[in-house]
C-alpha cells in the first residue's frame, strides 16, 4: 500500500528436535541455532513530538512481543511434536518441553511463528525461519488461514 514501509527485527533461539521417520539424519535427536527474521509493514507514524514519531512499530516493542509471545516457551526446549521417544523421559526429569503437536519441519514451525506474531497482533508481513545457515523456509502472514496453519495436528498445543 502506498506509503508504507516493511521493518524487519532478527532474533535467533536455540532448540532441539527429532523427525521421527525421516529417511535421513534428521530422524535422530538434534539441535539447531534457529534465526528468526521477523517482518512488519505499516505506515510509518506521523505525530509531531510523539515518541514513535517515524517509527512503523518501536523495535524495542517488537523485541517484547516476540520475547514473550514465542522464543521464551522455544528457546532451550525440546521442540516436540508428541510421538518422540525421549519426550516420557524429558518430561519426567523436569526439562523443557514445548509440546507444539505438529512436525516440527521448518516449513510448518514457520508458519507456527506467523500464526503466534499475528495472534500477538503485531502488523506482520512475513516470518522467515533459518533452521541451518543454508536451510529456511518463509510464510506470509497473509497466507496464514483465520482458523490457524495448515499442518496436521496430533493434539494439543501447550502454548495457548
Ligand atoms: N524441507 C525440509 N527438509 C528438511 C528439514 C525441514 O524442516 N524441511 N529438516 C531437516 C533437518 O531437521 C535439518 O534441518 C537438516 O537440514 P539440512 O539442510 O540437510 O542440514 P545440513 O546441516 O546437512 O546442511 P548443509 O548445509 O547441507 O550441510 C532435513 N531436511
Ligand atoms: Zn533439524
């Protein structure tokens, strides 16, 4: 739309998880330093004295909203979608489990993201999610259904 402007605030978290019935490594328990690059559009702000005078959205608020709606359930969890063998174990020793229900593909923790930053109500345009310095995926949150993501859910959320 004329005059408005995309702003995009980086933060990376670290996970780990297990794609039980790849046909590769990945079915194997793992970690990744995810990046997680957040973008917003909007019409920057016009107020004379105000303090988010030119601003689209403050980033230090776009830091807090994505801080307390997302990485602090993620970061340092076991990303689980439910059927892993270790998540018993995990559980009962007391580590961090974020018990998402869906596989926890790029493609689908991506559009995971998008849903959670537009419940959130941030002015979001896109989420692109870096699981490796070579791998991403990318959805737009206009692509995001009312209703929640397309992937297959095996029950639950933990996070709502
Ligand atoms: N389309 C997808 N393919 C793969 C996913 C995924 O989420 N979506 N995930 C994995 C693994 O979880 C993991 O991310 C390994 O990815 P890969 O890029 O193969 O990692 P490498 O470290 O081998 O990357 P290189 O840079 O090629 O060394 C697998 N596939
Ligand atoms: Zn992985």
């Amino acid at each position: 739309m004329m005059g408005e402007v995309s702003v995009c605030k980086i933060f990376t978290f670290d996970s780990a998880h297990q794609l039980v019935g790849h046909k590769g490594k990945c079915s194997n328990l793992h970690g990744h330093t995810y990046k997680l690059e957040v973008v917003l559009k909007g019409k920057p702000l016009v107020g004379e004295g105000h303090s988010d005078e030119g601003f689209v959205i403050d980033f230090s608020d776009i830091k807090a909203t994505v801080q307390e709606s997302l990485l602090d359930h993620l970061d340092h969890a076991f990303l689980a979608m439910g059927n892993e063998p270790v998540l018993e174990t995990l559980v009962n020793t007391g580590s961090k489990v974020a018990l998402l229900s869906f596989r926890t593909t790029v493609e689908n923790m991506s559009a995971y993201i998008a849903y959670r930053l537009k419940q959130a109500s941030l002015p979001l345009y896109s989420v692109k999610l870096w699981e490796t310095p070579t791998s991403w995926a990318e959805v737009l949150a206009a692509d995001i259904p009312d209703e929640g993501p397309s992937y297959r859910l095996y029950g639950g959320c933990d996070c709502e």
